[in-house]
C-alpha cells in the first residue's frame, strides 16, 4: 500500500553544494517553474522511498531568514505556509560556523530540520574533523554527512528523511539571547494573551522577529492579530528600552548573538589542523580580489567569456543554421505554392511565423554557450568575486556587484543579448538595485542593434569607423549609470534594499553534468517563455506591415507587367520544339520548379548525391527539367528567356512589397509621428524602420534596405545614402543613439515583465527609453544644428557631456547612505572579516 507523499523543502546557504544534493536525490526528475507570484526560480523534483514517494522544493539559496531580499521572504514564506513535513538544511561542513547560522534559525521556526554537512571532502581536505554525534546532542536534530558531489550519503539522507516525517516541530536547543530574553518574554506573553487568527505560527519566533523590527513579520500581525497596534507599540517601547540599557541595537545585538553561538557550536565539535599554510582558495584569491590586479583579471575572463560565446557561438550558430533552413524549406514545401507578385496568404503568413520563429532559434547555441559558461563561473565561486571587485562602484550609481553579468550578457560591449541579461538578474538579492539593473540592460548594445550601426557608420562616418564604433559601444554605459542612479532616487527610492553579504566561498571544480543540466534548464525555460511570443507577435507584425494593401490600381498596374513578362516568354515557346507542351499556366510552375530543385541541392557537394537529385527532378517534370538544366538547343533558348522572367518577377515582388509597405498600417503610423521625431531628423521612412524594430531590432537594418530599394546592386548604406537626400552625419548620429536607447523588443520586454513580475515595469520600461531616446537624439540633432556642428564633432561633444554626468551623479549620495539601514554581518571564510 502506497502511503501519503511527504514534502521535504531543501534549504541552505548558497555555495555549499545545495543543487548538487538536489540533484543526488532527484536525479532527472525535475522541473523548474516560479513561486506563484514572484520572479524567484523554484525547482522541484521528486523520488521514492520504498512506496512512499517524496516531493522536493528546492528554496532559493539564502544566508538567513530575514525579509531583507525575495529569497529570503519567498524562503521563510513557503517554511511557515507549505508546512513541509521535513526540513534538508545542506551545509558546507568546511564552513561550520557560518553555515550553522541558518541551522539557527530554522530550529527558531521549529521546522522538522535535518541538518546534511555537506562537502565533507572539502573539511577533511582542509584537516577538518568533524563531532557528527555531538553536533546532533547539542542542536538536538539529525546530522547527516555526505560528499554529494561523489554520490556518498544518499542513503543515509533517505533514511533520515524517513526518520524525521512525524516527528516533533520543537527542537530542545534555543539560542540564549542574554540580556534580550526579558523582553522577549515580554512580547511573548503578549502575544499569547490572544490568538493570531487563521494561522500556527512559533510564537517565540515570531516575539523575535518583531523585536528585530522585521517588516514581513509587523505585517503578518496587523493581518491576523485582534490587538496587534498594542503589541507593536509596546515592542517598539522594548526596542527602545533595550537599546538605551545595552548601548546596542536589537538587530546588532540578535545578529551577534547568533554568530557567537554559531561559534561557540564550532569550538566544540569542530577540531581544525595545527597552523599551517594557507588554503589554495586563499592564496588564489591574494592575486583575483586584488585592488589592483582583480579588475584586470576580471576584464580579462569576461573577454574569454565574450569570446567563446558570442565568436564561437556565432560560428556555431552558422553550423546549425541548416537545421533551421531545412525547416523554413520543409514549411515552403508544405505550404501552398508561391504567386507571381504575392503569395496566398497561409504561405505567406506561415512563412512569415516560421522565419521569425527560426531567427530567435538561431542564437540558442549562443544562450547555450553563454548560459553554460555562467554555470561554470557560479560552481568554481568565480561569481561573488566579480561581485565583490565590481559592487564599490556599482553600489554608487544605485545597482549591485551582481549587476556586472546581466549587464555583460545585455552587451556592455558590442554584442550581447537583452533577454539573458533581464533573465541573469534573477541572482541579484538587492530589490532595488535588481529593478534598476532591469531597467539598464536594454540600453546595452545587444547584438541586434549591430546592423543598424554598421549601415550608418559605413555611409556617414567611413573615414572615422573606428572611432565611431568605439563611441556607440561605450557611451551607452555613460548614459546607463546616471539612469541607474535616476530612477534608484526616484521611481524605486521605496523598494526594500538588502544589505550587502559578501561571502567568498572556496573555489570548486565544476562537474560536466551540473554545468550542462543547468545550461539545458534556463534554455528550455527561454524557450517556452519566448518563442510561443514570438510566434504570436509574429502575427500582429504581419497584419501591421502589409495591410490594408495595395490599390486595385496599383495591382492592375502590377499585373499588366506579369502579362507582359508571361507573354515575352510564351512567343520564345512558340519558335521551339516545347510548342503545345508548355503553356502560360506553366512559366510559374517552371520557376517555382528551379527554385524547388536549388534549395534541394543546397549544400550538397558530392556529385552521386546530386546526379540522383538530378535524376529525381527529371523523372517528377522532363519538360520543365529540361528548361531549368538547359536540355538542348531549345532547352537554353527557354532557360535564358525563364531567367528574363523571373528577374521581372523578383522585381515586381521587392516593388509591390516597398509599396504595400508604405501604405501599410505601419507606414501611416510613421508619418503620424513625423512632427514629433522631426526634432530628431527623422522622417517618415525612419520612423518606419524604427517602428518595425520593436517586434526585433534586427527589423531596422532589414526595413531600411527594403524603404530604399535595395535591389543587389548597390549595399545598403550606398542606397541609403542615394535614396534619402539631405541626410547627414548629424542625422545618422541622432538615430544610432536613439537606437541605443531605443525601448526593449517584444520578447525582451515580455522578459522585463516576468522578472520585475509587473506590467507596470514592463511599460514603464518601454516608456521612459522611448522618451529618453527622442530626447537624446533631438537633443543631438537640435542642439548640433544649432551650434553649427559636424556629425563628427557632436559625437565627441555628446561624450564629453554624458562622463562629466556620470562623474557628477556618481557623487550624490545613495539611498543606503542616507537611509542608514542596519548592518547585518556575515562571516565568509577564515580570514574574512
């Protein structure tokens, strides 16, 4: 008989091994989703036990449980309202003492906790020993130890978690709190005069956490406490009370308290080697967090990073694409024939989903590449070294030493990808700091906004290209940091602001399977979470761009030139053999035909392969085989007058496409906003690229070629430039910094809105970068004009101005330095202070 499932919530600190041990108990069934609600990962996973099968939630790796960050509320929320059967607080067993300091507090909640001194290799490597069974009397829980990272003590994990469904939620141990336990007992017992209505929660945890003046916790009791203004105001009297007798805050003095018990814990059962030689992650870390070296360390790995991912990524991306190719082509071949001028509307609706859909799979071995090698800087401890070098300058423009990944994924330099940016900030625990770094990443140059920078420095700024490119690809972190520090004053001055834990764990050699498992889990989450948008959008912009259509007269117009185009080829028809045997029905088919048998042999470069091809073609059609192969004298008599035909008709095509674009929904918005981005110098057909951009950036460079009439003879920046008359440098400078600036795409900002977990943040994102980007560039476009400057001179001008902004902002205080908010400390290592 099956029994009932237990639920057993994994908790720990992180770096100390807690997705290894979730992976050692769950093997491959996992699946990884949010908290309902917020933007915090969860992973659950499950297994058996006998015939008992077991549920895991793995909680959001955090150092305690206050309410200071998401994780930490999302952490403490689901311990006191899922009401797991068992708590799995993993532990790094060489880092005892600080590890115990969550153990502490989950024992306060009096959850079912079994503590697993995890990384036991790492302790006895180090001269470590550890007192399991006296660990186990004084905390009065199970201790189990394994070295999950080589498959030992899964067993004894799965008996413990046996052991401990049923078991009492009270453990025997309490931290003594000295001169602070008065009061509460004091809050204690007035808390228990009356019930808190509708829920359990440990009333001396809770006397605890109102006395630490946790903001989760006043509300919880306003909610559900009958009297609650009477308890909060005499614990505010106790607060004050407490720290005019002690000299000490209550949250310093709690804090305090509970590392000195972590140690006192330590000492006893913790026995460390003889002094000796430093450990290698000490010595590594003299020379990576050095003042001086550390930042030319850190360059040095994000260029490698930036190098593998984005250059090799690229060229691998080449290698797949004929996975994706063969795609579009099967989609070509299912769909109903193509037309002389336009194609029925299911062929070119679902082409056109098809090819949207395969140009955001194109970058997935980029996002596979960049997500594994950010698993690989996480697993070796890399990461909260970058943080640490990084978060003095950070913190003075509003954002968080973990802002530097997101912003490198984003495209700091040239070539990045918003929507991995938006999706990295999800490690950062500091709210406010975490919506600003969201709010920055679509102003980085991500790789989509290239084309568009290479079109107008190649037709304005040829001579100075290098200069030009250097200016786009770092001006935009100027114009970032004062926007950071902006809206870090004003719009998310009320979010909460975690304190700053710095904890340098040891370094670790990651495992190929954790590395890959976690690279394969964040791209089927974009995946999911992207292309099904993509495909829907997809649809709007098709309806957007090409109708209401063209005129009757403009198709008649169209026509007469195919009737024209068919009748030139039927009259060469009639001077050959093929008379009576091709007819006008046929010039399409033939066309059709030849572009069936290239994409056939496309990339085949073995001859067999192709003669059998060849033979396969000719057996399906011979008379419209020998047209295209050019079988005889006639054969290439039609070839030639095939050929004349479908130029005639690829040019029909790209005309009737530039002028249905024109008059399309899309066209009549560009010209709507004229006298608004007139400032700017953009017109109509400007606003038209930028406006097709919004769906994918890449859109803009496309768009431009297709307004001024690229036809193959000419590049697009020659065209531009002969097309569009009066255009300057100025002007192709105001749009490369509107562009930079430009809102975030469709799928980024469906991204900003699943990690800001609001729509209001999602469209103010669009809002305040579309506001701010006109009025850069018509701050550019004006302002050069009027002062009589070159394309040339405003660039630098423009630079000069945006340092000396971010100098200045850089000087204004934080909120943190004006808000003073208590300092809670955590040990990192031995040596850390």
């Amino acid at each position: 008989m099956t029994s009932a499932p237990i639920l057993v919530a994994l908790a720990g600190q992180p770096n100390c091994g807690k997705s290894t041990v979730f992976n050692l108990l769950t093997g491959a069934r996992q699946h990884v989703a949010n908290y309902p609600g917020v933007t915090v990962e969860k992973k659950t996973g499950s297994f058996s036990i006998g015939q008992t099968r077991v549920e895991l939630v793995d909680l959001p790796g955090t150092y305690s449980l206050t309410s200071y960050s998401l994780e930490e509320r999302v952490a403490r929320d689901f311990l006191l309202g899922d009401n797991p059967g068992v708590v799995l607080d993993v532990a790094d067993a060489s880092n005892l003492k600080r590890n115990l300091y969550l153990t502490l507090q989950l024992i306060e909640m009096e959850v079912p906790t079994i503590l697993n001194l995890n990384m036991m290799d790492v302790a006895e490597r180090r001269g470590q020993k550890i007192d399991v069974s006296g660990l186990e009397k004084i905390l009065g829980i199970p201790v189990v130890p394994t070295t999950a990272k080589k498959g030992e003590g899964r067993e004894q994990l799965r008996e413990a978690i046996t052991g401990a469904v049923g078991t009492t939620r009270e453990s025997a141990f309490h931290v003594d709190y000295g001169p602070m336990e008065p009061y509460i007992r004091e809050v204690l017992e007035r808390l228990q005069e009356e019930p808190i209505l509708g829920v359990q929660y440990p009333l001396r945890w809770l006397a605890v956490k109102l006395l630490e003046n946790d903001v989760e916790a006043i509300s919880l009791l306003r909610r559900n406490h009958p009297d609650a203004t009477r308890i909060l105001e005499a614990t505010e009297e106790a607060r004050r009370k407490f720290a005019s007798e002690e000299g000490n805050e209550v949250e310093r003095h709690i804090a305090f308290t509970r590392h000195a018990t972590c140690a006192a814990i330590s000492r006893k059962v913790v026995t460390m080697p003889a002094a000796g030689k430093r450990s290698l992650s000490d010595r590594a870390d003299r020379f990576i967090c050095n003042r001086y070296l550390g930042p030319v360390i850190l360059v040095a790995i994000l260029m490698v990073l930036y190098q593998v991912a984005i250059v090799f990524g690229n060229w691998l991306a080449l290698q797949v694409w004929p996975a994706w190719g063969a795609l579009e082509d099967f989609a070509a071949d299912v769909l109903p024939a193509a037309g002389f001028m336009d194609d029925p509307l299911l062929r070119a609706l679902g082409l056109w989903v098809v090819k949207s859909t395969t140009a955001i799979l194109n970058y997935l071995p980029i996002f596979f590449l960049l997500f594994s090698l950010i698993a690989i800087l996480e697993d070796s401890g890399y990461m909260p070294r970058m943080a640490f070098i990084l978060d003095r300058l950070f913190r003075r423009f509003g954002l968080h030493g973990q802002s530097t990944l997101p912003m490198i994924l984003g495209g700091v330099y040239v070539g990045g990808c918003a929507i991995p940016g938006v999706m990295a900030t999800k490690a950062i625990p500091d709210e406010r700091a975490r919506l600003a770094t969201i709010m920055i990443v679509p102003m980085m140059n991500c790789l989509a906004k290239v084309p568009l920078y290479l079109i107008l420095i190649g037709a304005y700024f040829a001579d100075v290209g290098g200069f030009a490119m250097f200016f786009i690809a770092t001006v935009t972190l100027f114009m970032a940091l004062p926007v950071a520090k902006l809206l870090t004053l004003t719009v998310f001055k009320k979010h909460s602001s975690a304190p700053f834990i710095m904890e340098m764990p040891p370094y670790h050699v990651p495992t190929v399977s954790g590395v890959l498992r976690r690279a394969v889990e964040r791209v089927w989450l974009f995946l999911k979470k992207i292309v099904t948008v993509v495909a829907a959008v997809a649809v709007v912009v098709f309806v957007l761009i090409n109708y209401p259509g063209l005129t009757d007269a403009r198709k008649a117009h169209y026509a007469e030139i195919e009737t024209k185009a068919v009748d030139g080829f039927m009259a060469d028809v009639e001077k050959t053999g093929y008379k009576g045997r091709i007819f006008r029905d046929d010039v399409l088919s033939i066309i059709l035909f030849n572009e069936t048998l290239r994409r056939a042999k496309q990339g085949v470069t073995d001859q067999e392969k192709s003669d059998v091809i060849n033979q396969r073609f000719e057996a399906r059609n011979p008379v419209y085989y020998a047209v295209v192969k050019r079988v005889g004298a006639d054969g290439k008599t039609l070839n030639r007058a095939m050929k004349k035909v479908d130029r005639v008709r690829k040019q029909v095509r790209r005309e009737s496409r530039a002028e249905r674009f024109e008059t399309s929904f899309l066209g009549i918005m560009g010209r709507a906003l004229e006298p608004v981005t007139q400032w700017a110098g953009f017109n109509w057909r400007i606003n038209i690229a930028l406006l097709s951009a919004f769906a994918a950036k890449e859109n803009s460079a496309a768009t431009l070629g297709s307004i001024y009439g690229l036809d193959g003879s000419q590049s697009v920046q020659e065209s531009m430039k002969a097309g569009e008359t009066g255009f300057t440098a100025l002007h192709a400078l105001a749009l490369m910094l509107f562009m930079a600036l430009y809102p975030p795409c469709v799928p980024t900002s469906i991204m900003v809105r699943h990690q800001s977990n609001s729509t209001k943040w999602m469209l103010f994102s669009i809002g305040y970068q579309t506001l701010l980007g006109l009025f850069v560039a018509s701050l550019v476009f004006t302002g050069g004009t009027l002062l009589g400057l070159s394309g040339f001179q405003a660039m630098w001008a423009f630079y000069g101005l945006c340092v000396a902004v971010t100098l200045g902002m850089g000087l204004i205080p934080t909120p943190e330095e004006t808000e003073a908010p208590p300092i809670i400390t955590a040990t990192c290592k031995d040596n850390c202070s």
